[in-house]
C-alpha cells in the first residue's frame, strides 16, 4: 500500500489542494453511430467500480451503464442511444 489516510474520528482523512493524478481514470470515445464504448488495458478486481459520464450535453442521451470484464481487463461503456458526432465520457476506477 502506498498511502493511507484514515480519521476514525469523522474528520477529514484526506485533502489534496491541487491537481490529483489517478492511474486509473481517463477518457473513452463512443464513435458516432454507436452506443457504446470498450476500454482495454485497464487494471481490475472483482470488486472494482466504474463510474462513467458523459463530457458534452447530449440531448436525451445518458450513461445507461459500465460493465466491468475483469478478466479481460476491459470495461463497456454503454450509452442510452446511439450518437451523432462521437461523444466523450470520462471514466474513473476505484477499489
């Protein structure tokens, strides 16, 4: 383990005052035409969360959900439509 930042006293446990860099965080395009999105090369664990939203405001589309694979060391990102240009969502792992 690297760092662990713990209060049990219900305080702060942690504060960064700046800009955060995580390994596991970053960007993956839905191309237009499509509703969903692969991103390979990702480290996961069973117990891995992939949380997901989009980066342009798009009109009657969502983040419907994003599915881990984690033997394939992959998540999908599946939209609520199809879009039209290609659309951005941002991603972010934890545990």
């Amino acid at each position: 383990m690297g760092v662990l930042a713990e209060n049990s006293g219900g305080g702060t446990a942690l504060k960064v005052t700046g800009r955060a860099v995580f390994s596991r965080s970053g960007t993956v395009t839905v191309r237009a035409g499509t509703s969903s999105a692969t991103k390979n090369h990702v480290a996961l664990t069973g117990s891995s969360l992939v949380l997901a939203t989009l980066q342009h405001d798009v009109p009657g589309v969502w983040v419907r959900s994003a599915v881990p694979e984690v033997a394939g060391r992959s998540f999908t990102v599946h939209l609520s439509k199809a879009v039209r240009p290609s659309t951005t969502v941002a991603w972010f792992v934890i545990n």
